[in-house]
C-alpha cells in the first residue's frame, strides 16, 4: 500500500512518514518500500541493484525544486512497481503556482492510489510558533545532536524576537492548509499531532497499512526498548538547555573530556590522521580533526555527561540500544530506504517560551486570531499553557522517573 502524509509542516509530518517506513521493514511486504519524502520538488527514478528493480526516489536529485510537472510527477511514481511512502506539503503547491486544472488530476491520481493521512494540530498557537520559529533558523527538522546544537545554542542563550507578521501568516497559512486537504483529498486518517505522537507505534500499526499482518512487529520486539523510549533518549540527549551556562570552548572539547577518548581515537581515527598517545596529543590536533572527532562524539553519546547522574545513567543504560536503532537507520539510509532518520524534536512548549522574548503578545495575536476562526481551536489563557507544559513535560522525562525514589524534576518545576 502506497501512503502519503498530508502537511502544512510542523504537525508530525516527517516523524509520521519516517517511521511509518521504517515500521513496514519490519513486516514482510510482497515490494520494496521506498520513503519518497515531498512529492512535489523533485525525484528521480534509478535502478536499485540492492531491491533489482527501478526505484524512485530523492537520491539522484542535486537540487531540489519545482522542475518537474505534476504530470511528470504522476508519470515517475506509475513506471514503478514499488511501495512508497511520501509526503505533499501544501506550502508546495502555494509555492508551485500549477493551475487548479493540473491540480485536479495530481490530487486525483493520489486518491486513487494512496491511502491519505491528513496531520492536524490542536495546538494551532505552538504550530504558528514552531513555524515562525523556522522562518529564523531556516530548519524544518534536524536530525542529529551536533545539528540542533549549531541550529539553537545562541537562540537558547539569547533569546528571539519573533516576527508578529510572519506569526499571523502562518496561522492563515494552517487555516488555508485544512480546507485545501478536506476540499481534495479522500482521508483515510487524521494524525493529531498531540494526540498521537505519545501513541506513535500504536497509530501506525492500527494502519490499514498493517491490515494483513496478524503479527505486529514492535519496537520492543527488534530492540529490546520500546520506541517511546528510544525517542525520549532521542531528546535528552540532544538538550541544548545543558549547554547554556557552558562555554564555547567546553562544548568544543567535549570529546577530549571523554575518559575513554585516546583510546577510542586509537580504534577508529583514519590512517592518515597523526598519531594520539595521550590527552595531550589530542588537544594538539589539528582543529579540523577534533572538530570532527567532538560532533562524532556529541551524535554518539550525546549531551548525557552534562546531566545530572540520574540522568547519565538511564541513558547510558539504554545506550546500547540507541546505537542498534542508528545503525538500522544508516543502513537503510545507504539502501535509499529512507533519505534521513527519525528527526529530534527540537523543542517543547517550555522551551519556547522561555526563549521567544514576545511569547505574551503572540498569544494575544492568536486570540484575537482564534475569535474569527473558532472551529480551528480556541483561545489560550496562561493556565492552558502552563497545562500543555506540564503534560509535555511529563511525557519527554518520564523516561528518567525509574521510581519513586529518584524523581527527576520537570523542566518547568527546575
């Protein structure tokens, strides 16, 4: 079954369309299945000496954009006999400017041959903030620790002013996504974003997708930890809160300050890197090679030995299995299975509160906002939004709350 993922962004999306394909390689499909990301800006079709068969896919495109017609698009996704998975945007299609007469058969040619999800937000307020947020940052998602950390580390110490207008945008933006997707497209599923993102594994396998495998293969059951585990580990590890009372040159060095690190350069350093015998010599390498080594070491272990011992033993006990779940997704990566990983959630609620200088008047723009499109949401009062929080909050750390015991404080407690 062929699977498309409807999304105005910000709502799940990339998380959803990820791991719904890395889920069907569990399960014993009669195809290959293929995660074509965006439909919309590009693809490309390839023979797959690894699946020996034509394959389409991102891989072969060098830049993407809107070169190829929706005809051409419909053209490529019907020459193969594949599964896919995908994903269509209706910021594209704004962007795209096709003609509602070139639209109508795209959008029809989907209904007739993939099952269609539509993503919602029942936070419209934190998915205008998510998305006015990224109009800075220029990142939709990022993917791994050394990534958020260069995206937000300066964000997270200074904070942002939010643009009002680009925030206004967005929620007419959202408004305009959800009568397009009711307007076209047969839905078979609605994907709530806060609703289902703690169920992830449970919406998926209740998938029609998943209709004629009477045995649903688990996370637990490949990894020996459950995905809501390795997902929290996922965000704990890449906390940039960690690093704001931290110096660049600490964060630079974070490798070196690894006990193991001379031995660990000794195993896996290249040949034609110099030779390390003590901490010494490393901090004397060039600063090319120890800039590598640190984001190697940062995407590896993450940010855990800046946490309390609590922290850092959880999840060094579930290390070992965060690295199982990596390498799966490197070697579907190099299969052009998936084009990236399950992407880290970037920020929560509190998170974007302490750091938007303007949090307060946004709010008061999405209410006055919210009145003219009542059946979208409703207004927020700063008791909802302590609420959301404190709900959020509780799900990210209850990956450190082992027992009574040894309670880890939620972030908007601390």
């Amino acid at each position: 079954m062929n699977v498309v993922v409807l999304t105005p962004d910000a709502v799940g999306s990339t998380l959803l369309q990820r791991m719904l394909t890395i889920y069907m390689q569990f399960h014993s499909f009669d195809r290959p299945v293929i995660n074509l990301h965006e439909l919309t800006n590009g693809l490309a079709k390839y023979y797959s000496p690894e699946f020996g068969r034509e394959i389409v896919s991102k891989r072969q495109v060098s830049n993407w954009g809107y070169f190829q017609s929706l005809q051409q698009v419909v053209d490529l996704l019907s020459s193969v006999d594949h599964y896919k998975t995908s994903r269509l945007a209706h910021y594209h299609l704004v962007r795209r400017n096709d003609s509602v007469e070139q639209q109508i058969p795209f959008y029809n040619y989907l209904n007739d041959n993939f099952f269609i999800i539509a993503c919602r937000r029942a936070n419209v307020f934190e998915h205008a903030l998510s998305m006015t947020l990224t109009s800075i940052t220029k990142k939709l998602n990022v993917y791994d620790v050394a990534e958020k950390i260069n995206t937000f580390l300066d964000i997270y110490k200074s904070g942002v002013i939010l643009d009002e207008t680009v925030f206004q945008r967005t929620l007419v933006a959202y408004a305009n996504y959800i009568k397009w997707s009711e307007q076209y497209f047969n839905i078979g599923r609605y994907f709530n974003y806060e609703q289902h993102v703690p169920q992830l594994e449970q919406f998926i396998l209740d998938l029609p997708v998943f209709a004629k495998h009477a045995q649903k293969i688990t996370w637990d059951d490949n990894f020996g930890l459950s995905w809501n585990t390795w997902n929290q580990m996922h965000y704990a590890i890449s906390d940039v809160n960690l690093l704001t009372s931290v110096n660049q040159e600490q964060i630079d060095n974070l490798f070196l300050q690894h006990y193991q690190a001379v031995q660990s350069y000794q195993q896996h350093a290249p040949q034609d890197w110099p030779p390390v015998h003590s901490i010494a010599d490393a901090e004397n390498l060039p600063i090319e090679i120890k800039q590598s080594l640190n984001r190697d070491y940062i995407n590896s272990h993450g940010l855990t030995s800046l946490g309390n011992s609590h922290q850092q033993k959880v999840l060094t006990q579930y290390r070992a299995q965060y690295l199982q779940v990596q390498d799966m997704i490197k070697k579907m990566i190099d299969l052009d299975i998936i084009i990236s990983g399950p992407p880290i959630k970037k920020q929560q609620l509190f998170e974007k509160k302490k750091i938007i200088k303007n949090f307060q008047r946004l709010i008061e723009i999405y209410n006055d906002w919210i009145v003219l499109n009542p059946d979208l949401g409703s207004a927020i009062t700063d008791n909802d939004i302590n609420a959301c929080v404190e709900k959020e909050s509780a799900f990210w750390n209850s990956i450190f709350i082992q027992d009574n015991t040894q309670p880890v404080a939620l972030p908007n407690q601390q």
